[in-house]
C-alpha cells in the first residue's frame, strides 16, 4: 500500500496536478448531487492551494477580504504554517483559522 504524500511534501508541479485533480472530483460531485463530497474536495483543493502561496506575503494585524465571501473581513492575529489565526470583522469575535489561499491579496484599509 502507497503512503500518500502530505501537502508539505509536495513540489509546486505535484500540488498543481492535485489542485486540478481534486477540482475535477468536485465538479463531479457537484453535478451528481452530493453537496457534502462536493464541500470536502473544495476545502481540499483550497489546502493544497496554500502550499503554492508564500506565508510571508500575510502580515499580522492586517486585514483580508475572504475569497467566496464578498464583503467579510478577516484580521490575522498570527500565521502558523499555511493557516493565517484572526477573527472575522463582521463575526462573534471567536478566533479561528483560515487556510491563506481564502484571503485575498489586496488589504483593505
């Protein structure tokens, strides 16, 4: 039996096969119905996607508009590996992690 290759493992070519990949399943999925395997591939996809994506490029204290979520905000408090720590502006104020891939590049002010 294979090991499957973690995220962090993989070079920028292999991550890129998974993304398309797992981008295919979930397409599928989503024309068949099944809302939840649709969900699981998507957030797949959006991991693999992070590891294609400098860490450094997220600063703390600063804040991000969430990709699939046109206006909401998130404030980094702190990045560790690919996740970026915060909270939503327009939330309850709970901490929690998004994968960078779903923070948009351009800082709102």
């Amino acid at each position: 039996m294979e090991q499957e290759k973690r995220y962090s493992q993989m070079s920028e070519n292999e991550l890129r096969q998974e993304i398309a990949s797992l981008k295919e399943k979930a397409r599928k999925a989503e024309q068949l119905g099944m809302i939840n395997e649709f969900a699981v591939l998507e957030r797949k996809a959006n991991m693999a996607e992070s590891y294609l994506i400098d860490p450094a490029d997220f600063k703390k204290g600063e804040i991000y508009e969430i990709k699939g979520s046109p206006g909401e905000y998130f404030k980094i408090d702190y990045l560790n590996g690919v996740f970026a720590w915060g909270f939503r502006l327009s939330g309850s104020n709970v901490e929690e992690a998004l994968p960078i891939s779903l923070l948009k590049d351009a800082k709102v002010v």
